[in-house]
C-alpha cells in the first residue's frame, strides 16, 4: 500500500484523500448522523403520542370521576325512595300536579338495560292536545334529580287537529336496584 501511495503524483494523492474523506464523511452521516436523528424523530413522536394519551388518560379521569359522584347521588335517592316506588304511579301523579293527566293517550312501561347493580326502568307517553306552557311544567315536575327520574328522549310535533296543540311522545327513565325489591307498574 505504501509503494502505491508513493507511486501517485501530488494531484491524484489529493483526490485519493479527498475520496476517502468523502468516504468517511458518507460513513459518518450514513452510520452516526441519520440513525441519530431517526431516533430523535422517533422518540419525540413517541413522546407526542404519549402525551395525547395522558391528556386523555386526564380527561376520561375527571369523566369518571363526575360519573362516580353521578352514581353516589343516585344510590342516595334510590335509598331515599319508598321501597313500593314505581315510575308509572310517579309520573301518573306528576301527571296530575301538572294538569296534563287528562291530556295522557298512553303511557307503557318497558324494562331497559341491567348495568352493574341497577335496572333501567323506561316509561313512554304519548301526550295529544297539549300547549307549550303544559308541557314544559309536567316536565318540570317529572324530571326529578331527588328521585332519581329524568327524561331520557323526547318528540313533539303540531297537533293534526289544531296547529296551536302538540302531539308529544316523552320518555321517562329510572334506575332500580337489580336485585329487584320494587317492580315496575305495567301499562294500562
């Protein structure tokens, strides 16, 4: 190698150099440079993802935890409720408080969802003839936090009959202990 190098003139022993710095250079950038920032690349991605999932892990936390103290105000009226509680008889006398029991075409009780230890109890009524003013105090007196009753869906359209009436379907939900000590009332 020394005879080689020897042999070559001053020009060609400069490209030579120059090659083999070029050479080095490319192996420090190939082996060093990009693996390096490759990975720089990779671990702020992967600390970006990381951090969007903590700041969902954050945000599902406050969720459950508004969802938990949700739950502990429910045990509280379920506890507070009379052991021969039906939704159908409450809201039949919510009904009457609101001056719409005569307004009442149907009413028809249904079992909903078993979820952990609560049952969910589902109350449609079909109300024809009713003003705005009517149906926003029944719903006022219905939808009851202290009892643990709230609307859960809810359709009005404009009387066939007479355009100043609504024609209103209300669903009404409740939650029951599954172990079941109350039942609900069925339908007329």
């Amino acid at each position: 190698m020394k005879n080689l190098w020897s042999k070559l003139g001053k020009r060609e022993k400069t490209f030579v150099a120059g090659g083999a710095g070029l050479l080095a250079l490319f192996a420090l950038i190939q082996f060093a440079f990009v693996p390096f920032f490759e990975n720089k690349r990779k671990v702020s991605s992967a600390l970006d993802r990381q951090e969007k999932i903590l700041k969902e892990m954050v945000v599902l936390s406050k969720e459950y935890e508004g969802l938990k103290g949700d739950t502990e105000v429910m045990k509280g009226a379920l506890e507070r409720r009379s052991p021969d509680f039906t939704l159908f008889s409450f809201l039949e006398r919510k009904a009457r408080e609101a001056g719409v029991r005569q307004n009442i075409k149907s009413m028809t009780t249904t079992r909903g969802m078993t979820t952990g230890a609560y049952t969910e109890t589902l109350v449609d009524i079909r109300l024809e003839q009713l003003t705005v003013r009517q149906l926003v105090q029944f719903l006022y007196y219905a939808d009851s936090p202290e009892d643990a009753v709230g609307l859960k869906k809810i359709t009005v359209n404009k009387s066939k009959e007479s355009p100043d009436y609504l024609t209103t379907l209300v669903q009404m939900v409740t939650y029951q202990s599954a172990s079941g000590t109350a039942k609900p009332a069925r339908g007329p």
